[in-house]
C-alpha cells in the first residue's frame, strides 16, 4: 500500500495552468496575425479600387483630349470616393501638352491615390483629326 502512495509521477495543477497558459499565448497570437491579415486584404482592395478609379478617369480624358474635346468640368466624387482632378494645359514647340493630375481618396478619406498622366498632341494640321483617324498623337 505504501508503494501505491508514494507513486508520484502524474502531472500538477501548476503544470497544467502553465501549459493551458502557453497555448493561450500562441492562439492569441496566431487570431492576431490572421485579423491584420484581413485587414490588410481589406486596406489593399480598398487601394487598388481607388487606383483603378482614378486611372479610368484619366484614360477618359485623354480620349476626349484625342478627340478634340476640353472636358468643362469633373466630377467630385466617383463611386463614393471622392476625387480632385487637375488639367494644366500648355503649348511648347507646337504641341498641346495636357498634365492631367488625379487624387482619389479611399480609406474614408484618410488615405489617397496621386496619378498624374503627361498627354501631347501636336497643333499642326492633323490637330482637328483624333488619332484613331490620322490625328497627330505623341
């Protein structure tokens, strides 16, 4: 009987709350990568929308450039994004220079995109003409 008693090679209370403690610690780490993982995906879709916006527009411009049109004004918001769009235009060496300059605002407006686009179209004979039909397009 004494032998039964004196048999001590099972496992602590201390042993146990300290095991269950490290195994907390490592899921509580592991939730928080895969939550600022998520968070990431989210902030990276939310940036790419905005860029994709923001190049749509000017591709959208540069076509009414092409086609001799000056667009009157721009939008201030696309798809609930609010957008500042700025056209500086200049003649220099017989070409029309366009710097089209677009900033979309995503992340409820505390983060933006800038893209900025340099078009130039000559101002010579073929000006009047888009490019798609002969116009001069550099």
């Amino acid at each position: 009987m004494n032998k039964v008693l004196k048999n001590n090679g099972g496992i602590t209370l201390i042993e146990t709350v300290v095991s269950t403690a490290i195994i907390m610690i490592i899921l509580v780490s592991v939730v928080g990568a895969l939550m600022y993982g998520q968070k990431m995906i989210f902030f990276t879709d939310s940036k790419n929308n905005a860029a994709a916006i923001g190049q749509d527009q000017i591709d959208k411009m540069i076509t009414a450039f092409e086609a001799g049109e000056t667009p009157g004004s721009y939008p201030d918001s696309i798809d609930g994004h609010a957008v500042d769009i700025v056209v500086n235009s200049n003649t220099i060496d017989e070409k029309i220079v366009y710097n089209i300059s677009v900033r979309v605002y995503y992340n409820s407006g505390n983060s933006y995109v800038d893209l900025v686009a340099l078009a130039k179209f000559y101002n010579n004979k073929n000006k009047d003409k888009p490019f798609s039909e002969g116009g001069d397009f550099v």
